[in-house]
C-alpha cells in the first residue's frame, strides 16, 4: 500500500466507526487485563459469556486469590486452555496484590513480567486502559496488515513495527480497533468480503472477492 493511501484508508474506518473499542466486556482495569488474558486462542464471545459469571463475584486481584484456583476454574471451565490460564491468572493477581498494591501497572515491562501476559496482551492493556498507540497485533490484524499491503511482515513483531512507522498519529490509538473489526467482519481469512469493504480502493489484495450471484 502507497504511503499516499494510508490516511484515506483509516479515514474511512473512523468515518464508519469514530469510537471504536473492544468487543470484551470489562468495568475496570484489572477485568480488562483479566478478559484479554483469559481470551488467549478464544472467542471474545466465549471470554465474555464466563466473565458475565466471573465478574460479579470477584472482579480485584484480591477477590479471585480468594476464590481459589478450583472455585476459579469452576467459572472459567467454558474457556479454551482454561487450567493454565486459571493458574497464570491466579499467579498475577498474586503478584499484583504483593507488588503493586493491587493495581495494574502501566509499563510494558511490569505488565510482561506477569503470568500469562505476553506483549499482545499487554499491548491491549496499554492500548485500552491507559490510551497508549500501541498495536497488538493478533491472528486478524496480521492478516489485514498482509493482506492489504498497509504492513507486510513474515511474524506480528515485524508487522507491530510496520504500523508504528507507517499509521499516521491522528488514527494510532484507535487503529487496532478498527484493523481488529475489519479483520473479524470484513476481511476474513477464507473469503475476504471484498464488495462490502469501505477500504478496498485502498487495499493492494487481487483479484477482489466478487459478490455471491443472487439465486433465485
């Protein structure tokens, strides 16, 4: 994609969208943290329909140390990989009550020093909770990031560093959103829905998915 066409391109996702957020459901900073971590080879939609459970009984570092691990693996059971991250996510809110007096930290450093948080997720917690232009890239951005030609990279490290140099600042925070939304909806990995895409003009994919015939 020509540099010339990057600002049209994310001018026309915040047309469509001005104020684009996840799709996680979250209160505070720490059920934020919590959801991204438990969403890790899952569903959003997954992820919420347990935290709908989880939430409302212990939603603070403290809370789930109380629960237990089993008590939490009792409402979690429905996520993918849900022992392991039921241990990672007990061991945080372990050490965010011992290290940081409960809180959630706002470096990357301190939030990758924490169990089951790797850059992505903490990216998300940067990008979300304290409104920095980071970019986590996931299985949806790479896949637009290539596809499109906006950041081409071989892994999501090469592609993160391709849309920090290459995203214009106006459209940085919100950007992950929107390449997410875009990636989840429209720009699908087996059949990209080309003919409904606000970006296309901008987007070097060939051929363009054409519209299904309408059968009647």
């Amino acid at each position: 994609m020509k540099t010339a066409q990057i600002e049209p391109f994310f001018a026309a996702l915040k047309a469509a969208n001005p104020q684009p957020n996840t799709e996680l459901e979250y209160t505070s900073v720490f059920e934020l943290l919590a959801a991204v971590l438990l969403s890790a080879q899952a569903t959003d939609v997954g992820v919420n329909k347990a935290t709908r459970k989880l939430f409302p009984v212990a939603n603070t570092p403290q809370a789930i140390l109380d629960l237990g691990l089993e008590g939490l693996e009792g409402y979690i059971k429905t996520i993918g990989l849900y022992k392991s991250k039921a241990r990672h996510l007990m061991e945080t809110c372990r050490i965010l009550v011992q290290q940081h007096g409960g809180e959630v930290p706002r470096t990357r450093e301190a939030l990758e020093a924490l169990p089951g948080v790797g850059r992505k997720t903490a990216n998300v917690v940067l990008n979300v909770a304290f409104g920095q232009p980071t970019m986590a890239v996931d299985t949806h951005i790479f896949r637009v990031s290539n596809r499109t030609g906006l950041a081409p990279g071989k892994n999501p490290l090469e592609v993160e560093k391709q849309l920090l140099a290459r995203v214009p600042a106006a459209y940085a925070v919100d950007s992950h959103h929107w390449l997410i939304l875009l990636g989840r909806y429209v720009c699908q990995a087996r059949k990209p829905r080309c003919w409904e895409c606000l970006v296309a003009p901008f987007c070097d994919f060939q051929p363009k998915t054409p519209a299904a015939p309408v059968r009647y």
